[in-house]
C-alpha cells in the first residue's frame, strides 16, 4: 500500500500567458520599422528622389517668371504639376512628410547609437586573447632591455592608441573615429532637416520686379510683393519695415553675350534709421535687419507714352519680361484702359481702350526679322509693336497678367488688331484714328526675393559638419593590438618552451577592412622593439604572422 508521502507530486499548474495589447503591439513594431537603418536609407533614398523635380521644374521661389513662362508654353501639364506642388517643391506638403519620417527615422536611429558609442569610448580596452598566434597580424620579438608592460604602453600612447596594462599584458585600440564620424554625419543630416523646417515654419519670402525711379518705390508689405509665401508661424505684421529704391543697375557682358558683372544701386530706408544707398550683386545679396535681398533677374522697362484722340497723353513704364535667350529680348504689354476720356462728358468709352503688344530688342538686327536680341546690352534698340483697340477686359475684375493681353478678349472680337511698326528710340507712330505712340527710351529693371531664412546658419554649419563627419566615417579604421610580455623559459604560442631572456608576442586585429593594417602593425613591432632589426622581424629574423608584405 502507498502512503501519502510517495505518491507523485502534482505537476505545477501552468502559468498564465499575459495576452499583448494588439495596439500596442503594432506601434512598438511601427516604431521599430521606422528607427532601423534601413527605413532611414529609404527614407533619404524617397528625399532625393522628390527633390528632382525641384531642380528640373521652375520654383516660384527661385524665378517666378520661368513658372509663368512654363505655364505658357506647357498649357495643359503645367496646372496638373501645379495641383501637386510641382513649383513649390520643397514646400509642398508630401516633400514635408518625406523629411519629417526621416527626420523622427534618424533620431531613432542616433539616439541608442550615440548611448552605445559613449560606453564604449569610456570602457577599457578588451584583455588579450589566449592564442594570439591565431590573429591576423602575430609577431614574436625577443624583448628589449626593459621589457616593461608599462614601457609598451608609452609606446603606443605616444602613437595615440587607447591603453591598458593587465599584468604582463598590455591592450590598445584606435579607430573610434569611424564612429564618431558616423554618428556625426547622422547628427548633422538631422540638423540640416531641422533647419529646413525652421525656414519652412518661421522664414518667409517675397519676389518682387522692382523698376528705377522713385516712383517705383517699392516698401516691404504683403500687398506690394508679386507673390508671397509666409510660414506658417509668421503674419504680415512680423515684416520687417522698409523700402527700397532701385537707383541704377549696371551690367557688363562679353563679346559673346554672356554676363560678366552685375551690380544694383537701391536706396534702403529703415524704420528709425537715416536712408542708405546700398549695393549688391547676384553673389552677394543685401542683408537688412531680418531680411536677406537678393539679385534673380534683370532686363528693360521701355517708356511709352500714348496721346489719344482728345490730345491727353500718358506715360507708361512697362517692364518688358525676357523671353530667355542671350540677348535679353523682352515681352511686354503696355495697357492704356483710361485713354480716349471725352472731355465734355468726362465719360470713357470702353470699346476705345488701347493696348500695344510686342518685344524689346537692346541690340535689333539691321534687317526683319525683328523677333530677337543679338546682344543682352543697347546697341540697338528698337521696340516692335502691335497696336490693339477695344474693350480689354480690364472692367470685368477678372484677375489676369499685367504682361499679357488677355486672349478671351481678341477671340471674342472685342479687341481688334490695327497695325504694327518697329519703332526706334524717339520715333513715334501715328495710328489710324490720329492717336500716336512714341517710344521715349527704357528704364531698367531688377527682380529681387526677399527672404528670411532663420535656419540657414544651422544649415551651413551642419553642412560643414556632415561633411567632416563624412570624411571620417570613409578613413577612419577600428583596430586592436595586444603586446605580452613572456618571462624565460615561457611559451609563447606553439613555440617551444624558450629560457635565458624574456620574449614579447604581439598580435593586431582590424575590426574593418584595413589594407594598410599590416604596416601599422610592423611599425607598431618596430616601436616596441626599439633595436635596428628590420621592420616587423620576429624573433628569428622571419616577417610577423600575417603580414602581407614580408619582411620590411
């Protein structure tokens, strides 16, 4: 009969599993797809994709005119790129989505690297391996006079290794800056992100075509720019106060018409300081408190004065838009919508409203066709008009380009075409109605964007940072080496037991691929040894285990 005492022992009941949160479940795995390496490299791999197209399309930002032009010459494609922020490109918000993945990928990234890195730079060397001979550098050196663990190891300080003696061993290694340089590259790579995002949210920028003369004065308010874009932490009222008059421009351009000098004359004036006359160039923009001004674009106003049927002239100054080639052939459209004003009834009849369309030629070839500049500078100028009568729209409150007749208006046959003519400086033309237009000379034009980017100091030292810490992720080398000092009479590796003086092992190990290991680590011997045996000779004269290059 069994007692109760040698009965088996129940087995123990099974612990219950703790069922995961499934949400938070899919998070922690989310956060860990996010922060892996790999999701950061594609991250920046999508980034340089998505600025292509900030490259090889026109910015508004940039050049303002080459959008318009784009638009122009590509009437179907350019509003389908323009929906998708194809000409604010790195505005746009799938550009800004990229960027913040990345930049949340690389934090999670750095951070436990940088934590990883930090304890290992503040731990000690490892102890030397038992079988040194198994290293891919090995060499054995009959020991100098002093064969002192510590001795060794000035050797190697002086060298700038890391070091620590245990014992009869002494431990080195050098190369953390691959590392350092890594983490360095990734910092600056999240430092170039954030300064991104500085100018997106707290910068902001404004282009404006600014011709000569005090009265195109131009004064820094939202109204006044062509196109503006504040960030989303900034309001009209953080413009800084002040305005600016274009004074001269002057340009010099080589015989083959490239440009060789640029250089604007404005009169700044500032809110509690006295007016300044200011120069700058494309490469070097004017810098006024909390705005940056920069040189885009330039090209000719021509003045035009138009006398209609009542004898009431007026004088326009039109900015003649380039059409892009060398010659700064400019486009323009010089509107007269009050003209023809009966002063008896002081009443304007719409249908009487004149326009003129046409190019400005600096340099007009001596012969038609007069459709392009053969030289960027005035050599010889000639204005070809196209003159156009009728109602032009104007009144409608249709918005519309200030360069461009408004085409509805001529399919429609509310605007009618009454002649052309090439006009030379001075020269006036005579329509048929008795009116008469006269080309009285040009004006020059700048375009300018004013900008602030308070994130562009970070961005040029994290920059410069990224690059450095590049370098050294490329050349730096992680490596090790270990020195042993063997009394008499001991073993050093498969050797035979030896007696009389002491002997030194050394062995090395890259921890990367290092062609040049197997050098240093000769050197390193040679160091040590401190006699005039060649470099790397072990104990019989022969070449250290490993070595590459034989006995040196």
């Amino acid at each position: 009969m069994t007692s109760v005492d040698d009965r088996p022992a129940a087995p123990p009941a099974p612990v219950p599993r703790r069922r995961v949160n499934p949400v938070l479940a899919l998070l922690r795995n989310s956060w860990r797809q996010l922060t892996s390496m790999r999701t950061a490299l594609v991250l920046l791999f999508l980034l340089a994709v998505a600025a292509i197209p900030g490259s090889v399309l026109p910015q508004r930002g940039v050049n303002p005119e080459n959008v318009d032009r784009y638009f122009v010459d590509h009437p179907e494609w350019a509003p389908r790129l323009d929906r998708i922020g194809a000409f604010e490109v790195f505005g746009s918000v799938w550009f800004s989505a990229i960027y913040l993945l990345l930049f949340v990928s690389l934090v999670g990234c750095i951070t436990p690297r940088i934590r990883d890195h930090v304890r290992a730079l503040r731990a000690r060397p490892p102890a030397a391996p038992k079988r040194l001979e198994r290293l891919p550098q090995h060499a054995v050196l009959a020991a100098p006079a002093a064969a002192d663990p510590a001795a060794i190891a000035a050797v190697l300080r002086r060298r700038r290794w890391r070091t620590e003696v245990r014992g009869n061993e002494v431990s080195a290694e050098k190369g953390y800056l691959k590392e350092t340089g890594n983490l360095l590259f990734h910092t600056s790579l999240v430092a170039v992100l954030l300064g991104v995002a500085l100018n997106s949210w707290y910068g902001w920028h404004g282009n404006r075509l600014l011709v000569a003369g005090e009265d195109n004065a131009f004064c820094n308010t939202r109204q006044q720019y062509a196109e503006a874009k504040l960030g989303p932490r900034v309001d009209s009222a953080d413009l800084p106060p002040f305005c600016l008059t274009l004074e001269q421009f002057q340009a010099r351009f080589l015989e083959t018409g490239q440009p060789e000098y640029f250089n604007a004359t404005v009169s700044v004036e500032e809110l509690g300081k006295a007016a300044r006359s200011a120069d700058f160039s494309v490469n070097s923009p004017l810098r006024l408190d909390g705005a940056n001004v920069y040189l885009l674009g330039h090209g000719y106003a021509p003045v035009i004065r138009y006398t209609d049927r009542f004898g009431r002239s007026q004088t326009s100054t039109v900015p003649f838009l380039t059409t892009g080639d060398m010659g700064l052939t400019g486009e323009g459209l010089a509107a007269f919508p009050d003209a023809n004003v009966d002063p008896k009834t002081g009443r304007r009849d719409p249908n009487l409203q004149m326009a003129f369309t046409g190019l400005y030629l600096p340099t007009a070839p001596d012969s038609p066709p007069y459709v392009r500049s053969q030289y960027p500078a005035e050599r010889n100028p000639a204005l070809n008009l196209i003159a156009y009568r009728g109602n032009l729209g104007l009144d409608a409150g249709i918005p519309g380009s200030v360069y461009k007749l408004d085409q509805r208006q001529v399919d429609a046959g509310r605007v009618k075409q009454v002649g052309d003519k090439l006009l030379r400086r001075g020269q006036s033309w005579q329509l048929d109605d008795g009116t008469t237009v006269e080309f009285l000379g040009t004006e020059r034009y700048v375009t300018l964007s004013v900008r602030k980017d308070p994130g562009s100091t970070l961005l040029l030292v994290s920059s410069g940072t990224l690059l450095v810490g590049l370098m050294g992720s490329l050349f730096g080398r992680r490596r090790r080496v270990w020195f042993r000092v063997v009394p008499p009479g001991g073993d050093p590796g498969n050797r035979s037991p030896t007696s009389g003086s002491s002997l030194v092992e050394a062995g090395g190990l890259p921890r990367t691929d290092n062609p040049g290991f197997a050098d240093e680590f000769a050197q390193l011997v040679t160091a040590v040894r401190g006699d005039a045996k060649p470099a790397g000779a072990g104990v019989d004269g022969r070449a250290p285990t490993g070595s590459r290059e034989g006995a040196e």
